[in-house]
C-alpha cells in the first residue's frame, strides 16, 4: 500500500493537515510496537503528532474516510472478499 495515494483523497479542510496525515502514518507505521515519541524521532515530530491528534478538524472518521473508499475501490472487482 502507498500511504500517499492511500489518503490522496483526504480532506481535512486544510491542506497542510492533508499532508501532514501521510507524514504521520509513515512514521508510524515504521515502528508500530514503539511509542508515539520514538516513532516520531523527537521532541518536534511527537509534539507535532500530538498537536495533529487534538486538531478539532481531525477525527477518526474523517482519517479513516479515504482508506474506507480505498479499500472499497480494491475489492470492487474481487468475487470474494472475507
């Protein structure tokens, strides 16, 4: 999966909360098991991960929105998906 095209749709109402999204994803899921600060490699990037985290206009629908579609669009053609 390309992270960047995954959320290419995204629409937070902000353009640099669009990108920031891809930032945050890929440094996560570099490290999933580690913690926030460790994946984010500082004081800057956690302090920005959490700011992204507490940003009214971000919320768990509207992050997922863009992968819901996306997956929808990869199983269209699928006979059987589980």
């Amino acid at each position: 999966m390309d992270i960047a095209s995954e959320f290419a749709q995204m629409n937070l109402g902000d353009r640099r909360l669009n990108e920031r999204v891809v930032e945050l994803i890929e440094s996560l899921s570099r490290q999933p098991i580690v913690s926030i600060n460790a994946a984010c490699s500082g004081l800057a990037g956690t302090t920005a991960a959490y700011r992204y985290f507490v940003n009214i206009k971000v919320t768990p629908e509207k992050l997922l929105e863009p992968h819901w579609a996306a997956t929808f669009e990869r199983i269209k053609g699928q006979p059987v998906v589980l």
